[in-house]
C-alpha cells in the first residue's frame, strides 16, 4: 500500500510550528527512517526529552539556567513530536497504537511537569498547590483533547486526509480511544448529525473538491483559533512561568482563563457548523 502522502495545511498552523518546528521535524523525519528509527520509538525519544525538561523546572527558583535548559528540551520535544507522525506516514506504520502512544506521550511529559511544580508549589507554602495543579491539569486534558478534535476534523474535511477522520458512531476499538473520542466529541460541538451532514454536504472530501475548499476558507480561521489549547502554548506559558517564578499562573490561567474560552468556542463552533452543512 502506498503510504499517505503529508497533509498539512499551513493555514491553520500555530506560528511557530509553521516557522520553527515543522521545518524541523520534516527535516529531520527522513534522517530518523535511513537511521531505522520506528515512529512510536521517536515518540518515545521525544518524551524522554519532554520529561527532562520538567525536571529542569523543579530547580525554577533557584536558577534560570535551569529553566533555560528545560525550556529547550521541551521545544526539542515538539519537534520529535512532529517527526514521529512524519515517520509514520513516510513508513506507511500509522496505527491505533501508534496514536495511543503519541498521546500518552504527551501527556506524561506534561504530568511529570505538573507533579514537578506541584510538589516545588508546596514546599513553598503556595496555598492549596495540590489541588489547583490537579484542577489545571483535568482542564488541560479536556482543552487538549477539544483541539485535537478541531484538527482532525480540518485535515480530513478539508484536506482529504483519511487517518483523520472522525466517523460516526466512534469507531475506536481500544476502550482507552473510545473514551477519548467521547471527551472529544462533547467538548467539540461534534455529533454525529453532524458530521452525516457534513458527509452529505461534501461527500468524498479532498483539495480537488469545491465544498472541501469551502470548509477550509469556513474554518481556517476558526482551527487557528482554537491553536491557543495547543501543547505549542502551553509550553510557553511554563515557561515564562518558572522564568518568573510564578508557575502558579500559568495554572490558575488554564483554569479561569481558558476553560470558558473553550466554552465560548465551542458554541461559536456549534453555530459554524450548522450554518455550513445547512448553505446551499
């Protein structure tokens, strides 16, 4: 089988993967399969890297080159992050389990943070450390997952890409997938009503098709919004966090920041997509 060619779309990219990581990632995929290197093995690098840079941040306040350090190998873990989908596909290797690991992934690399910085918060004396950490990473999970949704949906609507789709009914066999295509669904404004219209509306999607090309000018705008839930920004914000010696905001920003904004885009999406399967 001939594997499926790189779909991405540069419209809906967040800056800096479309300016740093992505080059990067792309750059390096090949070197990675000549090497012999399998795609959940990448994955695994990467979170290795992931996980040293959340122990950096344990030493936060007592010394910046260590918050420097740990920000660099988190950005070296976007960019394998990036690299073991490349692999994947270049190497014809996609799979359930292949999506499961790179999930689990990056969701260990951001616990491990999380434990790391709870653990410092309250030894600090920072009042209810473990409980605002434990909250800030639930809505984490939910905003993440929501995101991954509004991707998926573009890449396979829009660009055609099979691996991409999210079916009706669900579809995931492993019970762990299934559940995380529950939250996505109802954080997403994704029922199935929906995407049986969308599948009328559009029929076989793919660039060569006009009412593909219509939802990517919809919802273009709408995904690059929804980047602020990207792994992208909140490495950011643990960084400038521990940068400043306050991580605690960057927690309480996930909670009362940007879980009523998934809210808000949700409904907005809800609207969108009705508005679209419903033209003429």
């Amino acid at each position: 089988m001939k594997p499926e060619p790189v779909l991405r779309s540069a419209s809906i990219e967040e800056f800096s993967n479309a300016l740093l990581f992505q080059p990067l990632s792309r750059r390096l995929a090949p070197v990675l399969v000549r090497l012999g290197v399998s795609a959940n093995a990448t994955s695994l690098i990467g979170m290795a890297a992931g996980l040293g840079g959340g122990a950096c941040y344990a030493f936060y306040a007592t010394s910046r080159e260590a918050v420097l350090a740990g920000f660099a190998l988190m950005c070296l873990w976007h960019v394998l992050d990036g690299a073991d989908g490349q692999v994947a596909r270049l190497t014809n290797t996609q799979s359930p389990l292949g999506k499961l690991i790179d999930g689990v992934c990056d969701y260990v690399v951001y616990v491990t943070a999380y434990v790391v910085l709870a653990v410092r918060l309250n030894e600090s004396g920072t009042p209810l450390a473990w409980p605002l950490v434990i909250l800030a990473g639930a809505c984490h999970a939910v905003q993440a997952s929501a995101y991954e949704a509004q991707r998926q949906m573009f890449d396979y609507w829009a660009m055609g890409k099979q691996s991409a789709r999210i079916a009706p009914g669900g579809g995931a066999k492993l019970l762990i997938l299934r559940g995380y295509e529950w939250v996505q669904r109802n954080t997403s404004a994704i029922t199935d009503d929906y995407l049986r219209a969308l599948e009328q509306r559009i029929g076989q999607p793919g660039p060569d098709n006009p009412a593909s090309a219509g939802y990517a000018a919809r919802f273009a705008r709408t995904v690059r919004l929804w980047g602020v839930f990207s792994p992208n920004y909140r490495t950011y914000g643990l960084f400038i966090g521990c940068l400043i010696g306050r991580p605690e905001l960057f927690f309480i920003a996930e909670i009362v920041v940007l879980t009523p904004l998934l809210v808000v885009l949700a409904a907005r999406q809800r609207r969108r997509g009705w508005d679209f399967v419903q033209a003429s």
